[in-house]
C-alpha cells in the first residue's frame, strides 16, 4: 500500500514547466492568428477599395448628372432660339401676305 | 513624302469645303454689324443642320406648334434669322435693304412676292430657291419704318409643310405652286 501511495504521489508531484513554455504557447498562439483564414469582406483593404470605388460612383454620378444638366439646358436654350426664329418668319409672311391681299383688295375697288 | 504632302492638301480642302458651306448657310451682307450697333432690340438666330436636330430632340410632339416645327426642320441645313428693332425712323438706309436683296439675285432664286407700300412705308420681299422641283430654299426681307428682318431658311422645305403651319406661329396659309412660273410683285 505504501510503495502504491508512493508512486502515486510521485507521479501527482507538481512539476514546474520547462523554462519558456508559456512564451512559447503565446508565440504559437498569435501565429495561428496571423494565418488564419480572415473573412474577404471583413479585411480593411477590401473595406478601402469599396469605400474608394463608391467615392467614384458619386462622383461619376454627380459629373454625369451635371452634363445631362448642361445638355438639357442647352437643348432649351436650342429650341427657344429655334422657336423665336420660326415666330418671326411667320410674322413676315403674315406680314407679306396681308399686304399682298390689303393691294389685292384695293385694286378690286 | 508626296503621299503625305497630298494628304495634308486634301485634308485641307475638305476642312475648307466644310467651313465654306457651312459660311454660306446663312446668306448675309458683312455690314450688319452696323445695324447692330443703331438698334434697340437685336435678335441673331444662326443655326446649323446640327444644331436643327439638337433642338429638335427637345421639341415636344404633344404640342402641336412644336410637333409641325420639328416637322419642318427635318430636312433643313440652316435657319438664320436677323431681326433688328430701332427707336426711331430712319435708323437704316435703302442700300442696307439692297445689299442683302442683291444676294438673292441668282438664276436659282426666285422672288415670289415684293410688296413695296409707300404708304405704311413696309417692303416684304420672299425669295424661294427651287432646284429639281422642290423648294430647297426661302428668304425673307422685311423692311418697316423701325424694324429691319432677314430670314434665310436653308434646306428642302416642302410647300405642304408651310400650308399646314397656318395658324401655327402665326404663320398663314401659303398657297404655293408646285414649280413657279414667275414673280408676282405687287407694288
């Protein structure tokens, strides 16, 4: 019983670890952090590129909003010119036709 | 290095031929200006085949005034259109209003109306420029005692088109024959 005692005893014994191992576990540890496999959408240079590529988006965006903007004022400003340029020479033939009658109707009389 | 030399005069020619035809769009005497500079109210409309159809883009079709403009402009190469307004009589001499009558005196314009009144003091000459039997051009000089108007259309203009734009614009209904036979002047 004794010698059975003993050799539990000795086989419980608390033993220090060698010297270094928690350095060690804590060097292993953060390693397998390093390369462990992050999420693609979760990575900061993923979240740059999108941030940068949604920039020009609106950036894209307003500069194309502002031309169709222009297009569109310059197409107004088109048609106003072309509308008054048909006004007057309607005015004219208006004009030319009235006097034409105006005689016409003179020499009947 | 002829090859090239070639290349560059018939690049040249072209660029010219595209400036010269498109310069005599607009049928004008050069001393405008000067009518300008005495005028109260100016109106300078010049535009091109190009600018025709980029305005015509924004013409509404529901209305009918703009649905028969972009109609007649379809086939135009040119609108031009001076239009001076002055505060008094006399702003403007006869050689100014022969100077650009003159320009109209071609074989290829016709001059189918020319009302001259004394008595309102108002001349209204229209011009038509036919070729192959179609109108491929139109001019109009209106002289009134404080207003002095030139339009040039440039462009084949179909005499059904300018019927129909009675009562738009204001424009009346011409009646045009197919192919003129003369001028009617009436003085």
């Amino acid at each position: 019983m004794n010698r059975l005692e003993n050799e539990l005893r000795k086989a419980m014994k608390r033993e220090e670890p060698p010297e270094g191992f928690a350095d060690r576990v804590l060097a292993r540890v953060s390693e397998r952090k390093q390369f462990a496999p992050m999420n693609f959408l979760m990575r900061p240079s993923f979240r740059w590129a999108l941030a940068g590529a949604l920039c020009l988006l609106l950036v894209a965006a307003g500069v194309e909003y502002r031309k169709d903007k222009q297009e569109q004022a310059r197409g107004e400003a088109a048609k106003a010119q072309l509308m008054l340029a048909l006004r007057i020479t309607a005015g004219k033939l208006q004009l030319a036709q009235e006097k034409v009658q105006q005689i016409g109707a003179l020499q009947r009389y | 290095m002829r090859n090239t030399t070639f290349l560059c005069f018939s690049i040249l020619g072209l660029a010219l031929n595209a400036f010269a035809q498109a310069a005599t769009s607009c049928k004008l005497p050069i001393n405008l200006d000067r009518l300008a500079a005495k005028a109260a109210e100016v109106v300078d409309v010049d535009m091109d085949a190009n600018m025709l159809q980029f305005a015509g883009k924004f013409l509404n079709g529901e209305k009918s005034d703009e649905a028969q403009a972009r109609k007649l402009i379809s086939s135009l190469k040119g609108l031009c259109v001076r239009s001076f307004e002055f505060d008094s009589d006399g702003q403007y001499g006869a050689e100014d209003v022969e100077a650009i009558r003159a320009q109209f005196q071609s074989p290829t314009w016709s001059r189918m109306v020319g009302v001259r009144s004394k008595r309102d003091r108002e001349n209204v000459d229209v011009f038509f420029r036919m070729e192959k039997g179609s109108v491929t051009g139109l001019a109009v000089i209106a002289a009134e005692p404080k207003e002095l108007t030139f339009v040039h259309i440039d462009g084949v203009i179909d005499p059904q088109q300018l019927n129909e734009l009675g009562g738009q614009f204001g424009i009346p209904k011409v009646e045009m024959p197919a192919k003129p036979s003369g001028k009617a002047e009436t003085k």
